[in-house]
C-alpha cells in the first residue's frame, strides 16, 4: 500500500513538473479518478491488488476490537501475532502465516468460530449459481455450449479469481479487446464468448452482491475490431436440382432393396427433411400424431443430441409451428405405414424408427454421405438440406416471411443471412444475367 503512495506521489510530482513547464493554461491537474485510470492503464498499479488491501485494512479494524497484540511481518516474509493461551508461560503463543490476510481470516474465525464462512465472490464461484438459475429457462444443448466456452475462454485466466467489486471499466474493456484480437473472433463468436462474464456480472447485481453492473458501462461499439466472415460460397450450402434427382432414384432404389430391419426408415428420412426444410432434430422426433387431418404437418418437438431424450419443444420461440405438408412428403408417410404393414411392425410412434425409441440423428448425415460418395458428388450435411429446402422457396418467390415461420425463424434477417443461397449452376446464373442486361 505505502508502495503505491508512493507511485501516486511520483505521478502528482511529474504532472506538476509539467504544469511549470507548459503554463497553467495548458493543462489542469487530474482528477483522483484521472489518476487511478493513468495508473492502472500503464502498470503502475493493480486495482484488483488496492482493493484486496483496502478489504485488510476494514478487516484488521474489525479485529483490533478483541485483539491487541501487533500484527507484523518477518524477514521470513510470513505474518505474525501472539494470541492468548493460558497453558503457554507467559499466556500467549506466536502464530504465522504465510500472508497477512489468511492471518486476519484466522484470528476472525477464532474470535467466532460459528461465523460462517463467506467465500469471496468471484467470476470463477458465481459461475455456477448464475449457470444453475439459467438451466432453468434454457436447453440442455444451449448449457453444453456454455459449459465449453468456459473451458475455453475462462477456466485458465486469472480474471475469474478476481473479486468481482474489484473491476473497474478500463479492465474490463481492456480484457474484451485481449479477447477479441487473442482469439480473432467474428461478431457472432464474441457475442456467445462474452456472454458469461457479461450476465455472471448482472447476477451479481440482481443478488445485490454488486452495487453497480460495471460492465454496463463497457463499451458496447466494438464492430471494426471482429474479423470479418464472408457467406459461404453457394455450390457448399446447397444442393443442386440435378444432385436431388440422382439422391431421389438412389434413396428410394436403395429403402426398396435393402434388407435390414434396424433405421431401414433412415434412408426416407433424408429425404423427408430435404422436402419440408425441417431441423435433423425435428425430423427424428416425428410421430404420426404431428400429421393433421387437413394436410399439415405439426412441428412441436425435437430430440436433444448430447442425451437422446426427446423434449416436447423445438428449438427457438417460433419453433413450434405447423406447415404445409407437401405431396413427396406425403409419399413418404404413406410408404412408411405401408412398410409397417408388410413387415409387422408394431411400434408406430415415430415416424422413421422401427422401434420404440427415435433414431439418433447422425443416421441422416451417416446415410447422405454415403449416397453423396456413390453418386461422387460433394458431400454436405443434412442441415445443408434444411438450406436447400428453404433456399428454394425463397428462389420460388414464395415471400420471406411465409419462408421465415416455415423455418421456425424468429425474423427474417436469420433467414436470409444464413439459408438463402443461389441454387442454379454457373451457366444457368450467366444466362440468367444475360436476358437481364440485355434490356429486352
């Protein structure tokens, strides 16, 4: 503490050298505040270090109250003071340790020892009381996210050891940035990364652990500083109608002649998402009780993919939905009670499963590449087959929005950004812009 008196001295001396050399009407003295963000941005000083000594100094007041003897430091560099004990000759015995604060702990903790003991709030301890009370208003795949960014991004930095009080602006602002820059991170990265600190510091706020969110005085225009994420090139998100024909002969060439028993369904999976633009999720989650009578289809569940259960809610606020069903879907589900029928199968709860519980949905993705290596076409995933679908209606001319609660999409900014891509190959799109420039 005496060490950084003397540093805030040094500073004060310099400033006033400045001020004799410049003229008062050049600058004014800096305020406590000026001073202690001059310190702390150029290493003069730790805050979070002034802080834990200032929670001392209020503590060794609190103790002089029953205690008496001096509390010193050895050459050892280890804390010392006598306490009372009535069996030692002259009433009293040394006690050290190794620093100043765990003897103050316990000297408080022998003076009342039913105390209880009061962990010091950290990033690192309200972690996991913030990350309990969020379990309950989100998925289980939404907390394995977090959970995987903590490891990443927090487990291993000092940060989350600090008192929470301790953090002014500057820290927190300085930390973002090492973030930012450290990890190259885009927008959307960085949205996802911070959003443990930011909402740990507004749980300790809620709790009135804090009287004031520091962090909502971060600053929040931080766009020129994320690395910028081109969208993908078409040919990969999407596709092809010639690409669909070839998988449409092979999938149900292939559910015709193939024998087994276990997901023999699978195969019309595939194409069941690729014809109503479904989450993989959602698909494998169907039951024949989700189609209505009038022709639709009511999407309202999903299967979670780190547990295999299935929850009674799809993914998003507008997740739950019902659509049009359209009549190759319908072909499916006609073939599949038919497929039902021949074989005597019982379980008819989920669409695509001949058991009693849904397939697991890398099935889908495991089926399509294999396809995708037969027909020697590019293999992309069946979320891409979500893409295509959707893509499609957009290029139909079917309105943004109708396509946006297909989707399940909360808005339409999620749509267009991230599914709608250029389905036609490269010589088609050339014709295309040629009748358009030709002004004719």
């Amino acid at each position: 503490m005496e060490q950084d008196r003397n540093r805030i001295d040094e500073y004060c001396r310099h400033e006033e050298a400045l001020l004799a050399s410049f003229g008062k009407e050049m600058a004014k003295p800096a305020n406590a505040e000026e001073i202690l963000q001059y310190l702390t941005e150029n290493g003069l000083i730790d805050l979070g270090d002034v802080q834990a000594q200032i929670a001392d100094m209020n503590l060794e007041k609190q103790i002089k109250e029953f205690h008496s003897h001096d509390i010193w430091q050895g050459k050892d560099g280890r804390w010392r003071t006598y306490i009372f004990d009535e069996n030692a000759p002259k009433k009293r015995k040394l006690v050290a340790k190794k620093t100043k604060h765990k003897l103050l702990e316990f000297l408080m903790k022998r003076q009342y020892p039913d105390a209880p003991v009061i962990e010091q709030a950290t990033i690192r301890t309200l972690y996991p009381l913030w990350l309990e009370h969020k379990s309950l208003m989100i998925a289980d795949t939404y907390i394995t996210r977090i959970k995987t960014d903590w490891k990443k991004y927090y487990e291993n930095d000092p940060i989350v050891d600090r008192p929470i009080e301790s953090f002014n602006k500057i820290e927190l602002e300085s930390w973002i940035l090492h973030l930012i820059k450290d990890h190259e991170m885009t927008k959307n990265c960085f949205y996802n990364a911070s959003m443990i600190i930011r909402q740990v510091f507004q749980y300790a706020y809620d709790s009135e652990i804090l009287k004031e969110n520091t962090f909502d005085r971060v600053k929040k225009d931080l766009g020129r500083l994320f690395r910028k994420v081109r969208k993908p090139m078409d040919e990969t998100q999407t596709y092809t109608n010639e690409e669909i024909a070839a998988l449409e002969d092979m999938i149900w060439n292939d559910f015709r002649q193939d024998g087994r028993k276990i997901h023999r369904l699978a195969p019309l999976a595939v194409l069941f998402q690729l014809y109503t633009g479904m989450r993989v999720s959602e698909v494998c989650a169907l039951k024949y009780s989700d189609i209505l009578e009038n022709g639709k289809l009511h999407i309202q569940r999903m299967l979670v993919k780190d547990t295999g259960e299935v929850r009674e809610r799809t993914k998003g606020f507008e997740g739950e939905r019902t659509v049009y069903l359209p009549e190759k879907a319908r072909e499916i589900i006609r073939a599949t009670l038919d497929f039902r029928k021949e074989n005597n199968i019982l379980s008819d709860e989920f669409i695509f499963s001949v058991t009693d519980k849904p397939f697991p949905e890398r099935t889908i993705n495991e089926y399509l590449e294999r396809y995708c290596k037969r027909l020697d076409i590019p293999y992309r995933s069946s979320h891409k087959l979500r893409k295509t679908a959707l893509s499609s209606m957009v290029n139909a001319g079917i309105s943004l929005n109708a396509v946006r609660a297909f989707a399940g999409h909360v808005d339409e900014s999620t749509t267009l950004k991230y599914y709608v891509f250029d389905r036609e190959k490269e010589s088609t799109r050339n014709e295309q812009f040629e009748r358009a420039l030709s002004f004719r």
